[in-house]
C-alpha cells in the first residue's frame, strides 16, 4: 500500500508449519489441560450459588424490618419528633442494623460448606 509517497507493508501473523497461527497455539499450550467439574461438583457450586443468594436475600429484609421497626417504634408510636441533635444516635442504630444484616449474611453461608464439599467428593470418588 502506498501513504503519502511512501510504502507501508501490511502485517501477516505468522503461521506454523501446522497451519495454525503460532499465537493461537501458544495460547493452547499455556491453557493447559481443561479440568472438566462432575456433576456432584456441579450440583454443589450449584447450592453453594443458591445458599449465597438466599442469604443475600435474607439479610437485605432483615435491614430493612429492622430500620422500618426502629422508625414506626421511635417517630409514629411513641410520637418523637426527628431532633438533628439525635441524628447522631439515629445513624448509630442504622449502622448496628446494617452489622446485623451482614452477620447474617456471613452466617448464610457455612464455613463448613467447602470442607463438606470435599469430604462428599472423596465419598463419591471411593
């Protein structure tokens, strides 16, 4: 191709004796052997996927039903008004709510659940 008087050569990957691009091939090679899950493994990091988002789940209603209990309990039952020197006190009920709800959240998901897929794997192998 000619730019501006002067000559530009376009590049080619270049190809193995094989055919294939010598990229392409040491992308394979580097891959290594692709390990293939069983369905045992599938159906665990299945429920391990499910537990985790119940969890999630669980924990979001559980912010949310304690911050509206604190709300209804303080501003609309017992009539307090909203004091912006008690701001302070009411943002630390919120964020003792929100450890709460991530609490929970950890707590969703068992510590014991990768050794239990382990030990269910050495089962099923034997």
């Amino acid at each position: 191709k000619k730019q501006d008087g002067a000559v530009a050569m376009e590049m080619q990957p270049l190809k193995s004796a094989e055919g294939g691009d010598v990229e392409e091939r040491e992308r394979k090679r580097s891959a290594g052997p692709k390990k293939e899950k069983s369905v045992l493994q599938g159906k665990l990091t299945k429920l391990a996927v499910q537990i985790g988002k119940a969890g999630l789940v669980m924990s979001a209603v559980t912010v949310i039903i304690l911050v509206l209990y604190f709300v209804i309990e303080n501003f609309v039952v017992e009539g307090r008004p909203w004091l912006a020197e008690c701001t302070p006190v009411y943002v630390q009920y919120w964020v003792k709510f929100f450890i709460i709800g991530v609490t929970v959240l950890v707590v969703a998901v068992p510590e014991g659940l990768p050794l239990a897929v382990t030990i269910s794997l050495a089962y099923s192998v034997k």
